[in-house]
C-alpha cells in the first residue's frame, strides 16, 4: 500500500533523465520492511535555487542526498558536484561487522557505503545519473543501493568492460569536471597567437570569396572536390588563386591549414552566406577580443544576415509583405522539336536566314513587298522561356513568319541528317507542320497569345494608371469574348489564306473530323465541331478562367479603391468613400472608432495637400507616402498615413517584381540542382541586394560568423 499511493516528483530540469523510473523519490526500505528514508526524501520534491543551498552541509549519507537534478541551473549542479567529489564517497568504519568486505572500498574508489541503509552505492553514476542521455544505469547503486555482500562480482560488472558503458562515462565526466585544463576540448582552445592570426586569415580569405561568387551568382561547390582533382570548383580554386597571389595566405591556407580548420568546408560556406544575408535588426557587434574560434565545418551564413538587418531598419520595424514567385531552374528542358531541329547548328541558321533573304527578294521584284528603311528585316527562330515577357508569342510569330524557311530546312534534314534519329524527327515534324492541324493551333495560339501580349505590355510600363489598367483587362476580356461568339470565320479565313499560300490542304468543316493519331476511329464530329467547340471554346475559356483568379470581383473592387490614393492631377481620383471601403477591410488595424476618426481626418487631409503646391507635381502613391514624411504631414494625419502604408505593402506584383524573381534563374542553374532552400535563399538575397553587398565590412561578418550558436567546435580567441 505505502509503495502504491508513493507521491510522484515533479518533472526535473532540461537535463534531467529518468532512465525508465517513474518515481524520482523511491522509497528504501530495510530488510524488516521499515522505510529508513522515507521522511527524508519524499517531502523533498521542490527544486533548490543557490540562495538554499549550505555546501558545508550537504548530506554525508547516500540515503539522505537530493538527487543532481532538484538543484537549479548547471552551474550549481556542477558545484554540487564539485563538492562531493572533493569530500570522496562515504566509506564504513574500518570495524564493519556484516559480510561487506572493507577492502571492496580500496579497490573501488567510486563505492561508498550508508549506514542507514546498510547498502552500497556509486557515486560517480548518483553524480552523473541524470545528465547521461540515451546511457541506461543501473539504480542498484543509484537508488535502491546493493546489499548482494556474497556476489562481488556484481561491483565489476557495474563498471563494464566497454569504453561506453554507464560507469566509465560518468567517471570520465568527473575527471574532466575536476581538471577542466586537461580536457580534450580545453587543450584545443589553447592556442598561439600565431594559430588565431592564421585562423583569422583563412577565415578573410573564404568571406572575400564567398562575396565574390554571391555577387557574380556563381556556384561554389565543384563536381570533384578531391585532393587530385584538377577542377576543385570555384570556391576552393578561388582561394587557391588568394594564395598563390599572396605569401601570407599561402601560409595559412591549404596545406599549411590544420586539417580541422581550414574554413573551406561547405558548411563554412553555408554560414558565412547566411551571416551576410540575415542579420537581424538588433543584432550586436561584438569586439574582436570576445571572438570564438571555429573549427573546420562552420562558415556559409553571414552574407544574408547584414542584408535582412538592413531591410528591417529600413522600415525600423514598420509593415512589410512578402511576395513569393515561382521560378522554373535551368534543368534541361526540352524545348520545341522544331527549334531543337531546324536551329541546332549555325549551318540550318545560316539557311534559313539565306533562303528568307531569297524569298524577300523575289517578293520584291514581282511587287508583292515593298522596300524602305526598316521593312523586310532579317529574322530567326526564337526560343521561348518561362521567364521572359512575351517570349511564346514571338516563338510563334517567328515561326509563320519562316514558315517555308523551316520547312526548307527540315527538308534538308530529312535527307542529309547526321543519323537516322534526326532524319526520322525531321521527317515526323515535316508531316505534321504540313497538316491542317498544326496550322489551325498555330494562328490560334498566335490570335490568343496576341491580346495577352498587348495587355502584358502596357501593364509593364511603370507609370502605368490603376483604373486604366483595370480598364485594359476589362476590355482584353470583351475581345476574348468576342472571339469566342464571333471569331470563327475570320479565324478560319486567317487559316484557309495560310493553306494555300504554303501549298497546304485544307479542310472541308462539315466533313467527318479524322483523329490523325487514329485514324481508323469515327469521332462521329465534324471538323466545325472539333475545331470550333473541341479546340476555340475551351482555349477561350480557360482564358477567362485565368482572368477571373486574377481579377475577379474582390481584387477589382480593392484596385479600384487603392486608386483613390492616386496623387494625379491634384488628387483627381480621390475619393473619401472608396478608401473608407478600403480600410475596412483591415479590422486589425482600424478598429470602430478608429473608423469615424479616419473619416473626418481624411476631409482634412485632401484639403490640405491640394492646398499645398508641394503636393502638385506628384504622380506615384509612393511618392506620396515619401513625400508626406518629408513634410511632417504623416503626423498630422497619422490614419490616413497608416492606411497608405498598407496600401504600399500589397503583394501587387509589378515588371520590377518579377525581373526580381528573375534573379532565381541566374542562381539556380543545373550546376546547383540539388541546392537547399534555405542556401539558396540566402544566395538570391545577396544577389538581388548587389549594391549593399560590397559594403559590408569584412570584420562584422568576422564578429557574426564566430557569435553563431555552436555545434561544440569553437574555442576562444
């Protein structure tokens, strides 16, 4: 009964471990069956802070000591421990009458003895129990204390015989916590001036290297990085070049470097980016004098921190927003059959650009062009990218446009290839851009990909108008749905004057549709049904579809009120009521009553900036929001001012945006297509932020890299 309504402890601090025994205050208890120890440890469950503690009475008896963890705080663990391990175990009287043999003591100096127990037990592993982490001990000598006096084999075996085993660790963790200046770790930290100036030294020479690749967006890491390689990668045949162009580094660095400090490994690398990329606003600069040497796999961070440090200060902790892209990597894909095969060589280039300077003369002769500066220009085949405005569109056109120069080529292919692969391609392509098929998509994709082009276009230019631009996709999607209800016959007559000028035959629209790819099967559709409510209609609409994720009803009505910002010709487009809407829509930030109060300020405010000439010329809301800080008016209207802020940090992705996004190209390229996320990262924030990079002194990225929370592999400088 007593041993089942026992009290449970309280969970202990970080580095406590129970080692399997649910309760930390187990009860000992002779062989008569009365408990020598139960008042004694069961009331002691609260932890004991430094101020509590009597070192020159801790308890002498095993069975009266609180267990390491219930003292607070490591440091006075480890005095605790300290202490202890001064005093030496609690060894019996030499005149011990029981069975256990008073030279068990002699030899074991870890062993000691309770006589209120009448048990023996460790006190290196009761030292050490709790802090031994994934070790199980044994608690006969811990807790419950051995009494088996005929078995003293049992005293070897709790030692073990392994290097690792429970015992030897915890006697090695007491030697260690009693000559600290013996220890393995502390014999590293001692080193010569000369060792911490070389230290210093090779760490300079990776920070001015990794700057370098991250401004360049160069990779680091090589394919074979061995000893004998003779391409090692950029990273490290950049800082063999340093030495080679520099005694003092040569003698620091390769070689000459211990094996475990060379500061070229690619977690240096990794830390030293991340340093300079994502130093965060109150991050301290701390004196050389209090740096921590760092041994061999440390230094890739530091870049990233002195960058978003930056950022933040900027906006001294003001709102922000991210805008998050998606950007295809460089990994090889296959482009369109027909560039791949009628582009390959400078030798088909060269025939097409000769064959189309052949055609356009004889077309000028018979009078069907006409001559003029800027007519008739020489063209190529162009080839598309994912991240490049327009790039589909001028593919297609490039392709009509040398329609017969491909098809020339192709030809040429077919018959003189270098192997049957090629001849087979050329011969697959030549049948299908003879087909009516393909000229149907093509002067399809082109009428389709022509309005998204013009309304790409003019929603790049930067002084680009919110309504208008609202205004230009309303209309682009009125010529969509145009398209759609009324298109077909111009489309088709585009397509039938296409055939017959390139010798092409065409279709008869209430004919049977004939699956090229299967022949044999009835489609039971006509050509006019295939091509017109198959192929059109559902094109049309997935247009519309994206227009309406886009621009749907929400993000116009929101577009629309932002536009009321707009400080145009005297604040043209203000109005109270649109921006009222517009502030409701964040009930964090404008509570009821803020609402009334940014309703009166607002009359106030359009007063007073159409009242000053300051105020006249501007264009862009974000020179009104500067501008309005110039003048002290974001005091005076501190809602309104609020409100502008949000409205700047809308994720409203503009042409400078994406050429931003376009910098993941440039970075991720198949060189480094197992890259991280979070190295990566790093490396397009130092990319895009090129002329804050080499502003950065080289000794805050020094400091940085040696504050960085270590893995047990830094020593002091």
């Amino acid at each position: 009964m007593p041993g089942f309504l026992k009290r449970k402890l309280p969970q202990s601090g970080d580095n406590e471990n129970n080692h399997g025994d649910t309760d930390t205050s187990r009860i000992r208890s002779d062989g008569d069956g009365t408990a020598s120890n139960i008042n004694c440890t069961v009331q002691r469950t609260s932890r004991i802070s430094q101020n509590e503690v009597n070192f020159d009475e801790l308890p002498y008896d095993p069975a009266d000591r609180r267990r390491i963890s219930y003292y607070i705080g490591d440091k006075l663990q480890n005095d605790i421990r300290r202490k202890y391990l001064t005093r030496g175990p609690c060894k019996p009287p030499p005149s011990l009458s029981r069975q256990c043999q008073y030279e068990w003591f002699t030899k074991y100096d870890w062993l000691e003895y309770s006589e209120k127990m009448d048990k023996c037990f460790c006190l290196y592993c009761y030292l050490f129990r709790d802090c031994n982490k994934g070790q199980g001990g044994n608690d006969a000598f811990v807790i419950d204390g051995w009494d088996g006096w005929n078995k003293s084999d049992r005293l070897r075996d709790h030692v073990g015989s392994k290097c690792n085993s429970f015992h030897i660790t915890t006697v090695k963790r007491c030697d260690n916590l009693l000559k600290p200046g013996q220890s393995i770790v502390d014999s590293m930290y001692k080193q010569s001036d000369i060792t911490k100036e070389h230290h210093l030294l090779r760490l300079k020479t990776s920070i001015k290297v990794v700057r370098y690749l991250l401004h360049q967006g160069l990779a680091f890491r090589g394919h074979d990085e061995s000893v004998d390689s003779t391409n090692k990668g950029n990273f490290r045949e950049l800082v063999q070049l340093l030495a080679d162009e520099n005694d003092q580094v040569k003698k620091a660095v390769g070689n000459n470097a211990p094996k475990n400090n060379k500061m070229i490994a690619p977690e240096i690398q990794r830390d030293i980016v991340n340093c300079f990329a994502e130093v965060r606003k109150g991050c301290h600069i701390f004196t050389m004098s209090s740096l921590s040497v760092y041994n061999d796999k440390l230094i890739f961070t530091c870049f990233l921190h002195i960058i978003v440090k930056s950022i933040v200060e900027e906006i001294d902790g003001d709102v922000f927003c991210l805008l998050v892209d998606e950007s295809a990597d460089a990994s090889g894909k296959e482009q369109m059959a027909v560039l791949r095969v009628a582009g390959a060589s400078c030798k088909r280039k060269d025939m097409i650009r000769e064959s189309q300077q052949e055609r356009v003369r004889k077309a000028i002769g018979t009078g069907q062009l006409t001559s003029g500066t800027g007519l008739n220009q020489e063209q190529s085949l162009q080839r598309a990218g994912d991240t490049r405005w327009s790039s589909h569109y001028r593919t297609l056109k490039s392709l009509s446009n040398l329609f017969p120069e491909v098809i020339e080529v192709l030809q040429y292919v077919e018959k003189e290839g270098p192997n049957d692969a090629k001849r087979r391609q050329a011969r697959g392509l030549l049948d299908y851009l003879k087909d009516f098929d393909f000229v149907f998509h093509l002067h399809l994709m082109l009428l389709i990909l022509g309005h998204a082009n013009s309304l790409s276009l003019s929603l790049q230019r930067k002084d680009k108008d919110i309504l208008e631009a609202m205004l230009e996709v309303k209309l682009t999607k009125q010529k969509f749905q145009q398209i759609r209800d009324d298109g077909w016959d111009s489309l088709l007559q585009t397509i039938y004057s296409f055939c017959e000028d390139h010798g092409i035959p065409k279709l008869d629209m209430n004919e049977e549709y004939i699956d090229r790819h299967r022949p044999r099967k009835r489609t039971n559709r006509t050509n006019y049904q295939h091509y017109r409510y198959d192929c059109l209609n559902p094109i049309i609409d997935l247009q519309f579809t994206e227009f309406s994720d886009r621009f749907n009803e929400v993000n116009s009505q929101l577009l629309t009120h932002i536009a009321a910002f707009n400080p145009k010709n005297s604040f043209e487009a203000f109005k109270s009521e649109s921006l009222m809407e517009l502030a409701k829509s964040y009930p964090d930030d404008f509570n009821s009553t803020q609402l009334k109060d940014l309703g009166r300020e607002l009359n106030f405010y359009i007063d007073n900036v159409r009242a000053d000439e300051r105020f006249a010329d501007l264009n862009y809301i974000s020179e009104l929001a500067r501008l309005m800080v110039g003048t002290k008016k974001h005091l005076a209207f501190p809602l309104v001012y609020r409100l502008l802020k949000l409205v700047l940090v809308l994720p409203i992705a503009t042409a400078s945006v994406e050429r931003c996004f376009s910098a993941v190209k440039i970075v991720k390229t198949i060189l480094r297509n197992r890259i991280g996320d979070g190295f990566m990262n790093d490396c397009i924030v130092c990319f895009v932020e090129l002329e804050f990079l080499y502003t950065i002194p080289i000794e805050d990225v020094i400091v940085l890299f040696h504050k960085m929370e270590d893995r047990n592999r830094r020593g002091k400088l």
